[in-house]
C-alpha cells in the first residue's frame, strides 16, 4: 500500500512539473486560442483568417445585395417625391454665391447593370442627412458631375437636376423647342477652400462630415496633396508592406502583453507561472499579434468610430480612390498632374497620384483610417461584371 501511494505521489507530481513548466503552459494556451476559441468566434467574421468561405460567402453577399436593392428603392422614392426645398436641410441653398468651406463633388456616370441599385441616389440622400447634423451654418456645398458622354442619359443624374446642382452630361432638347440645353444651376462656379471628391457608389458614413472637418483642423492637412478616405477591408491587414502598420502591429502586441502581465503580478491564476520576465514579454507580444491579425485588424478600426479624434492617419496607399479629401488649393495642383498622364491598364489614377506623390519633391499624400465611406458598388460601370457579385 505505501508502495502504491508513493508511486501515486510521484506520479502526480512529475504532472504538476509537467504543467507549471512554462513552455508547456504557452503550448496549451497557444492551441486553446488558435485552435478553439478563435475559430469559433471568428467563423462568420468576413475579414478573419477563420471566416468560413465557402459556407457563408453566397449568403452574405445576397443579404448585403437585397440590404443595397432596398436602400436603393427607397432613395428613389425619396428623391421622386423631395422638393427642392424639403431635400436638403434648411438654409442649404440660400448661400449659393459663398465660398463654401467644402465642396463635395459626386462624380457619375450612366450604369448598364445595377441600374435597380441607384447607387448615385444613395450616396445623395445620405448626404443630405448628414448635412442636416452640421448646425444652423451648412457645412459643405453638393455638386453632380455627370461625367456621360454618350447618347443616353443618366436618369439618376437627372432626377437631381431641380434638388441640387448637376454638370455636365449630354446636352438635351428642351421641349417643344428643338434646342440644345443644359442645366443652368450645374454651370455656376463655386471657389470652395477644401473639395472632397465621391464617386456614385461611395456611400458616406453617418459621422462623415464630422471627420472631415476634424481632418481639415489638423496641422498635417496644410502639407498634403490628397487623403484617401477609404481603403478595401480585406487590404487592411498588419501583414503587410507597410511599415506604419508594422509599427502598429508590434505596438499592440506590447501593450496587450504588459497589460497582461501587470495583471498577473497582481492577481494570478493557481499554476500558471506569469511573473514578468523578458521571456514572458516576447512570448505575449507574439501572441497578442497573432491574435490581432488573426481575429481582423479591421475590427480593431472600427473601434476609433468612437470619436473623430480617434481617427488615424497615415502614409497614403496606392489602391483606390472612391473617396479624395483635397485640401486648400491641392485639387488645382491635382488636375495639372493628372492632365499629364494618359489612363491605361496598369496606369489607373490612384496608381498614377500614388506615384505623384511619391515622385515629385514636396509631395505628400495620406490616408485615413477606419473608413469614411462604404462601397457599395457591387455592379462597376466600366469593367465586366459577375451575375452575383460577391463581397470578396
């Protein structure tokens, strides 16, 4: 029996050995987190590693479809049946002749698919609610840049024509005349400080122009040729080339780390060997990554939705430009760059400002991050398209 008991004794301590070592500790803690707990909570995250793609893509790109069909339906009989006057928040039109602080210009042109989606009316009707939580003093001035050329017309843009100015565009008959007219309130010319530039299926955030302004007051908007107000979601990751978001990586890695490890010299749990030590250090910074970049950097953005002041900006990316803030004069110089280049496959023009930027001394270019705008052109007006698009 004491033979028994002691082989007992022995047998069980060599097991807690086993598991205070701290090596086992961080195997265990290692498989638990990237094996069970992650995957199960991040199956359905569209920007995780462990979103499931082949079992739940179809069905969330059909619901965000439906979710863009019915907003659109719904911005259509909105702007159907808007005045004026009831489409834009009171006051809007009545300083037509300032020099706005802002310009939003909302470049479109006519779609051949999609067209049940009125992306162009989404973008709108968002705009005129978010200008209605400016205050009493309006805070930017909307333009419609009808870039058609063809012989058909962009019904969207015309159904603007009498709530807020519309250029460009084919040139169309008036009625019972036979002459050639365009609209007189698009040919009015604006000298705004700032312009920011959309394009149709750049749906804006609620806090849109709250950011905006925000950007507008910091010191770095003074040196900048543009800034990029959106950037893919599945491009935002920490594994990437560049060396901001490297920086940030690791940042957060310490910080979840010593954070963690304060809180065991505090409080820690019976058999784990937490005390601080560099070794312990390294190994959470690590883990804490990993875990970030996992789970979804995206995820972690859009918690800087908080406050306008929480919203980071960056060096510039190269891809894409649905959404370009142009601060004080920079547009000027923007067109006279992009007068000098010729679009071209592999030569778009967020390549060509991206290199701009990059080449020409003095330049400087950022963007920011979360995302100011949603794409929500699922349908493109200038490449093929899929019968279902998806969202990746």
């Amino acid at each position: 029996t004491n033979n028994c008991t002691g082989s007992r004794a022995v047998t069980m301590r060599k097991l807690y050995l086993r598991w205070s070592n701290p090596v086992t500790q961080a195997l265990v803690l290692s498989a638990v987190t990237f094996c069970v707990v992650l995957p199960l909570c991040c199956h359905r995250l569209l920007y995780s590693y462990y979103f499931i793609r082949s079992v739940y893509l179809d069905s969330m790109s059909e619901e965000v479809l439906r979710e863009s069909l019915d907003r659109g339906q719904d911005a259509l009989r909105f702007w159907r049946s808007a005045s004026a006057a009831s489409a834009w928040p009171p006051g809007f039109a009545d300083a037509d002749a300032l020099r706005p602080e802002l310009l939003v210009t909302v470049v479109t042109s006519r779609r051949d698919q999609g067209r049940d989606f009125h992306y162009l009316l989404q973008v709108m009707r968002r705009l005129s609610g978010a200008l209605g939580g400016c205050g009493e003093r309006r805070c930017a001035e909307v333009l419609v840049c009808d870039v058609e050329s063809g012989p058909l017309e962009n019904q969207d843009a015309r159904l603007l024509e009498d709530r807020v100015r519309v250029s460009g565009g084919p040139p169309r008959s008036s009625a019972g005349t036979g002459t050639r007219s365009t609209p007189s309130r698009g040919r009015r010319g604006t000298t705004p400080r700032n312009v920011v530039v959309l394009e149709d299926d750049a749906l804006p955030k609620e806090d849109f122009f709250q950011v905006v302004r925000d950007l507008l007051s910091r010191r770095f908007s003074l040196d900048t040729l543009y800034v990029k107000l959106y950037h893919p979601e599945r491009l935002q990751r920490y594994w990437n080339p560049e060396p901001y978001r490297i920086l940030e990586w690791v940042g957060l890695g310490l910080v979840g780390a010593t954070a963690l490890l304060l809180a065991f010299s505090r409080w820690n749990p019976r058999g784990f060997s937490c005390a601080p030590s560099a070794g312990h250090l390294l190994f959470f910074t690590v883990y804490f990554m990993a875990v970030s970049e996992l789970l979804g950097r995206h995820y972690f953005l859009e918690a800087r939705r908080v406050s306008p002041q929480l919203y980071a900006v960056s060096p510039a990316t190269e891809c894409c430009t649905p959404a370009m803030l142009f601060p004080g004069n920079s547009s000027l110089r923007v067109a006279e760059y992009l007068d000098g280049s010729f679009c071209a496959k592999g030569n778009a023009k967020d390549t060509v400002l991206y290199r701009l930027a990059r080449a020409t001394p003095g330049e400087k270019s950022h963007s920011v991050e979360p995302n100011l705008i949603s794409h929500i052109g699922a349908y493109s007006s200038v490449r093929p398209n899929p019968a279902r698009p998806k969202l990746l």
